[in-house]
C-alpha cells in the first residue's frame, strides 16, 4: 500500500515528494532533504482508509 505526498521541507523550503508505505502502520522516522540534506522528521499516522503526513525539523 504506497501513497506519495507531496511535502516542503522545513529548513530550506523546497518542495519534494515521499513516498509512504501505509501498510506498516503510524511510523516516525528520518530522512534527508533531497535538496539541503538536513534531517527531516517524518511522522505518519494512519486509521483505517484515512491517513496523515506531519514533516517537522529534527530540532522542532
């Protein structure tokens, strides 16, 4: 079950696209901003059919 979401990234505020696996659950994790490679706090939270994308700096 994978779903993109397009998102900016806190630090430098370009725009850039995750891809999310939805199958595993809410899940918290990192990843890099393609364009200033600062690490970004990704926190996705899923109920059923419904599903939410929250991006944060990792010092936030």
């Amino acid at each position: 079950m994978l779903e993109t979401q397009a998102y900016t990234c806190p630090y430098c505020g370009e725009p850039a696209e995750a891809v999310l696996d939805l199958s595993g659950g809410d899940q918290s994790y990192y990843e890099d901003c393609p364009v200033c490679c600062r690490p970004i706090l990704f926190q996705l939270s899923t109920d059923g059919d419904q599903w939410s994308l929250d991006v944060r700096r990792e010092d936030d």
